[in-house]
C-alpha cells in the first residue's frame, strides 16, 4: 500500500513513515523541507501521485486566532488534491476533547478540519490523541518563571508519541473508519500534580502552584481532555517515559 504522510518529517509523522515501511508498505514522507506547501498546493501534485492513503499530521503553526485559517485552507487544498488523484482514504490527526472545549481557539479549529474531513469527497478516519508526553515541558512553560510553575487541576490522560503514532499507522492501513478513534495514555492526571511529576522527575526546584485560572487548559473542565469510552488506550506510562 502507499501512503503519502503530510507533515511526515515532524514529531508523529516521521514515527508513521517508520512503522509503516516497517510493516511493508511505501510511506513517503512529504513536508515544506520536502517541497510541499500544503497551503498553496505546491508539490501537492506530485505526493499524491499514486497515493492509496493519505494520512496528515500537519498542525497550525500556532494556536492562536491564525488556526482556523490555517486548518480551513490546508483542508480544503488536501480534499480537493486527493479527490482528483482518487485517494481512497484520507486520515487525520486530532484532539481528543476538541469539541468540548469551545473557549479554545485552537479546539474550535481542530473541529473545523474535522468536519471538512467529515463532509469531505474522501472516505476518512479521524484518530484524537491526548496531549504527548513530549508537549509537557511546553505547557510548564506557558505559565512558568524563575520560581514557579502556575498549573490548573484540569484533568488530562497524556500519551507518548510513539504509541500515537502507532495508532495513526494502524487506522491509515485500515478500512475508512468513516469516523472517529480515540488514543490516550494509561494515567489520567490533574495537570499541577503531573507538573510537580516532571519538575521532581527532572531536578527542577521549582515550585507548583494551583492556579485555576492559569495556561490555556484551564479553558477544560471535567473529563473534557479524557479518553471516553471505547478509546485505546497505550501501555507507556509518563514515569517509564520520563526514566528512559
């Protein structure tokens, strides 16, 4: 099967191409460094030649106001591109929550690249991921200083990008799911006690502060960034992550 990977140089692609060359297929990988900009359509001609799946792991490049924009256009390009070069099957990557928290801009966008994929001319799957292990430090330093670190008690199940990953490659090799799966980490966490985790896990003497107000996931409440039922749940804990 080939599989051309969009964004496939990047954190989760780059793991997609190696499982799925691992697993006898043709995964190319294809990014602006490759010669595709996925938002003007150059190059998108050529990834797609031959293409029995497409799988797009691309992300916005901030989440800000600009994400929208960001996912409508590269949406809309991708769908219009694979159509013509008679995809089967279009796969993308989520959030898992992003339909239950509408005071984040960048949630409200991921919802809007799933539903072009939804009503879109392409058979589809769509996998929602929690948060990686590997974007903790970001969100520490979102809310963090010299001295301490200010972290709401949101709930959160993060998971390693390679069990992601894992899961990307499983579903693009697949019949269209024609919707959604979930993927998430073993541990759910409030997010100031995953904090104190890694600042200890690290030798960082920083201090935690519970601030419900603080960082963009105070925005979350409840379960809202937890695995529902019937999600996969990966086997790699955040402490065996952090010891290796």
């Amino acid at each position: 099967m080939k599989i051309a990977v969009i964004g496939g140089t990047g954190l989760i692609g780059s793991r997609v191409v190696r499982i799925l060359n691992a697993g006898g297929h043709e995964a190319l990988p294809h990014s602006p460094s490759t010669g595709l900009d996925l938002l003007s359509g150059a190059g998108l001609h050529k990834a797609l030649a031959g293409a029995d799946v497409v799988v797009n792991v691309t992300d916005s490049p901030a989440a800000d106001d600009t994400s929208p924009a960001f996912f409508q256009i590269t949406m809309d390009v991708l769908l219009s591109g694979a159509e013509a070069a008679g995809v089967g099957h279009a796969v993308i990557l989520s959030v898992v929550g992003a339909d239950e928290v509408p005071g984040l801009v960048y949630y409200q966008a991921k919802v809007l690249q799933e539903d072009l994929l939804r009503f879109g001319p392409v058979p589809y799957s769509i996998v929602r991921a929690t948060q990686f292990f590997e974007s903790i430090d970001e969100v520490l330093s979102w809310t963090g200083d010299e001295h301490t670190v200010r972290l709401p008690p949101t709930l959160v199940q993060p998971v390693a990008a390679a069990d992601v990953a894992r899961a990307v490659a499983d579903v693009s090799v697949g019949v269209p799911l024609r919707g959604t799966r979930d993927i998430a980490g073993p541990e759910v966490f409030a997010l100031d006690a995953l904090g104190r985790i890694t600042l200890a896990a690290q030798g960082d003497p920083r201090t935690v502060v519970t601030d419900n107000g603080a960082g963009l996931f105070a925005a979350a409440s409840g379960y809202a960034l937890v695995a529902k039922d019937g999600a996969r749940i990966a086997a790699t804990t955040y402490r065996d992550w952090l010891a290796r």
